[in-house]
C-alpha cells in the first residue's frame, strides 16, 4: 500500500507527499479522525517510503492492540529506538488515547529529543484525550470522513461490482465515511446483525412493558458492539422523525419505508427528538464505563412510553 492507493484522505496525503519528497518529513505526526477512515493505513504507507528511503536496516515498529499503553512499553520503545541500527526507525501508535498518563509524559521525553533518523506516526479517534504537550510536539493532521461517492467507487472497484449495485450503494451509506466499516459489512455479517437490530426496534412500540425488560436483559453487554448499535438506534429515529414531517432527505433505512411510515403514527415529534437526544446521552454514559444494561432498558421503555400505542 503506497500513498497513491489512499482514499479520500486527499489534504494529508499531499502534505505527507511533499514532505517526503522534499525530504522535510516530520519526526513525529499525529493522524486524528473517525475509525477506518485511514489513519493507520496512511502511517503505514509512509513508514514504508521512509524505510525505502533509509536503506535495507530500516525499521517499522507498530504499537497496536485494545489494552492501554503502560510506560514500561515506551521505556522499551525509547531503549529500542535509541539503539537502532543504521537506517530509519518507524514507530506507528495506534490510538494513542490508549497511553496511561505515565506512558504519556515518558513518550513526551521521546518526542522532544528524539533519536536521529527515528519518525513517530500517532493516530487516534479520540485527539481531546491526549496531552496537549504531546499535541504540541507533532504535527497534527485531521482525517475525515470519506465522502459516500467514493466509498462507492473504492468497494465496487474491490469487489468487482458495478458502481450502480444497490447492496454497494447501501452500504456506503451505512458506512458513515469509513472504508474499514464499509468493507466490514461487505464481507462480514454486519448486515444481518444491523438487520436483526432494526427488527426489534420496530417491535418495540408494540410490546409489553415486561417484554422490553426482558429485551434489555437479554442484550449482550458487549461495549464496542452496543456502541455501534446505539448508532442504528439514532439512524432509526432519525428516519422515523423524516418520515413524519415528509422531509425531502435521504434514509439511513430505504428498505423499512413502510415499517417506518407506520411506526411515525405511533409518535410526536417532541418525544422522538427526546428519544434521539438520550440515545446520545446514553452513548456518552456508556462510552465512559457506564452500566450497558441500565442504560439500555432506560432507552427500551423510553422508546415504549413515548409510542401512542
């Protein structure tokens, strides 16, 4: 993967670009934006040019992984970086919100005096979460979100579809910007459990007040996952607020036309944007340690109470 196989990423790349080929890179970049929008792709790619540039002892170092990043491991990395062979040493971080306080203010010792011919590529989803000294010491590049035409071209053109597929076009909707989420419905079930979703939230202004406890109870309390489905929560009421008042805007969920047009009978515009609004709240609570049951019966029977039904 080199630079010129990134999508729509088209600012950062020119600025990588030029850097490199004006040999004025940067020894330390921090790569801020949404998941799967390339930030790491992006790292990689470079790393390599760099390692092209600096000869066959070159090396590329990837700190990944969901645990937290302790000081011991940037300890390990200054030792290993200090001690690099000739060539360039790449160091790529991948989401740096993950470095403990300790780990923060040993990697800042790094950034502000860093070894010769060593380059550090930060990315993370989460850029209010770092130090600002560290902010300070790179040089910040915001990704966005990709735009839905080019998600469009990029998986019809990998899979070999035609840029009309509506499966193609549904899912660069649904993918909100990110490659990674785009090919993830591709090629994976995430369609299906986005599809099982939908089908018990249209079922939920019908039920009983026990059965949407007994709903809440039986959802898995995986936190990655109910993040990502809280986020079909929000689409659905969106479409369902849409539907309501006859907006001329696309929908998040085309194939529930009538299912939605149904479902906006049984509301008032005041509860749905109440319920989208706790949605949110919900999501923050959540994202922060917050118990995944609890808020996720609350949003259930908040969705039940405010259904005329």
């Amino acid at each position: 993967m080199t630079l010129d196989h990134i999508v729509g990423q088209v600012v950062p790349v020119s600025i990588l670009r030029r850097a490199l080929g004006t040999h004025t890179i940067g020894h330390a970049y921090l790569f801020s934006g949404p998941e799967g929008v390339g930030k790491e792709t992006v790292a990689r790619a470079v790393a390599h040019e760099l390692a092209e540039l600096g000869g066959p002892l070159s090396e590329i170092h990837v700190l990944g992984g969901d645990e937290t990043i302790k000081r011991e491991e940037i300890i390990d990395l200054r030792r290993e970086a200090a001690l690099a062979p000739a060539g360039y040493s790449m160091w790529i971080i991948v989401d740096a919100h993950r470095l403990t306080p300790e780990a923060s203010n040993a990697l800042l010792k790094t950034l502000e005096e860093p070894p010769r011919g060593t380059f550090f590529f930060l990315t993370t989803t989460q850029v209010h979460s770092l130090l600002p000294t560290i902010l300070s010491r790179c040089q910040h590049l915001p990704f966005r979100r990709i735009a839905e035409a080019d998600i469009v071209k990029w998986l019809a053109k990998r899979t070999g579809s035609s840029v009309e597929d509506l499966k193609i076009r549904s899912i660069a909707t649904l993918a909100h910007g990110s490659l990674g989420k785009a090919w993830a419905y591709w090629e994976g079930s995430l369609l299906e459990e986005r599809e099982a979703v939908v089908a018990k939230l249209i079922e939920v202004p019908k039920l009983s007040y026990p059965r949407i406890l007994g709903l809440s109870q039986g959802w898995p309390e995986d936190r990655k996952k109910i993040m990502g489905e809280l986020q079909l929560f929000l689409e659905w009421y969106r479409d369902v607020l849409i539907i309501k008042n006859g907006a001329d805007l696309p929908l998040y969920n085309p194939g529930y036309r009538q299912e939605l047009e149904e479902i906006s009978t049984f509301y008032v515009n005041h509860d749905l944007v109440m319920i989208m609004e706790q949605i949110i709240e919900a999501g923050k609570a959540i994202a922060a340690n917050g118990r995944i049951r609890f808020y996720l019966g609350y949003l259930l029977l908040l969705m039940k109470k405010g259904a005329l039904t």
